[in-house]
C-alpha cells in the first residue's frame, strides 16, 4: 500500500487539517450546527463544500437532528437524496464521521488507495452501489487497520501528534487524504 517513505511524508503534511478537524470535532457537540455560521463556515471550508445554500440547509439541519440518536450512512444518504434530489456519497460520509469518528469518510483520495469507486450518476441502482462502496470501504479499512501498516500509519501519527484523541481510522483516513498517488 504505502511505503515508509509515503507514510512520513503525508504525516508531515497532516498538522494543518488535524487542527481544523479537531475543532470541528470539539465544537459538533457544543453548538447548534443547524443555525451555528461559524461552523459551518468551517466544516465547508475543512471538506470543501460547495453547494448552494438550500442544500447547505438541508444538511446542517440533518447532522444537527442526527447527533441525537445513532447516525447511520444508508439513513443518511437517503435522507440526503430526499431533501436534495442528489445522491451524495462524500458528504453523507462526511455527516457520519462527524458524528461517529470510528467511521470512513468516502472521498476520491482514499477510494483510489484502496482501489475502489463510486457508481457514475447514471448507473442503475445507483443507492445500492454506493451502499455496497461503503461496506468495502469499512471491510478495507478494518483489515488495514489490523495490519502492520495500518498499526505504523496510527503510531506515526500519535507520535507527531501526541495526544488528539482521534480514533486509528481518522489517523489512517488522514494520512490516506494526503497520500495522493
């Protein structure tokens, strides 16, 4: 997967965006994100949401309404579709993670580590692709993350950055993010 070398460097690369995702992940909780600007302002700018602001609406009010109760991909991405017409796999990723950070996020970076793809907007059973994605997704970060890559990626990571508290698969998925092979 990646070498020593790989590793090192995208770790290197990773302190910008860890202290913009540890934010996030201390104010998700603190904050109303439905109504909060700041936030999302940040969480746009931290993965690069670019949509309009009726989606935008949309879904802060879903991640604010799901930190009530268990937050599942499938709810969420359905959930999406119904309030935006659009099947949104990355951001609905995004949502979850969020709320649950022992889950993947889904985007074009670490797919293409793991050798994986997203259903084109025109395939049939488009919904049940992007459920099958995920679920390979998860399966290949599980092994990952039992693997000596994996435990190394995670070390490195708390090593450089001593004391974050985020989970082996954030540590793993930022690396990933940064690997760009």
């Amino acid at each position: 997967m990646l070498s020593e070398m790989e590793i090192e460097a995208a770790v290197v690369r990773i302190g910008v965006g860890l202290r913009k995702y540890l934010w996030l992940q201390t104010e998700v909780g603190r904050r109303d994100v439905s109504r909060d600007a700041v936030f999302q302002r940040r969480f746009n700018g931290f993965y690069r949401v670019r949509r309009d602001a009726e989606w935008r609406e949309a879904y802060f009010r879903l991640m604010e309404e799901s930190k009530a109760g268990g937050v599942h991909f499938a709810h969420v991405l359905r959930t999406l579709h119904a309030a935006t017409g659009r099947y949104e796999a990355s951001f609905a990723s995004k949502l979850v993670a969020t709320l649950d950070p022992t889950q993947p996020v889904i985007d074009r970076f670490v797919l293409e580590n793991f050798g994986l793809r997203l259903p084109y907007p025109y395939q049939k059973n488009r919904e049940i692709r992007i459920l099958q994605v995920h679920a390979e997704l998860c399966a290949k970060y599980e092994a990952l993350l039992a693997s000596d890559v994996g435990r190394r990626i995670s070390q490195k990571v708390e090593e450089r950055y001593p004391g974050t508290g985020i989970s082996d698969l954030k540590r793993v998925d930022l690396v990933l993010w940064q690997h760009r092979g």
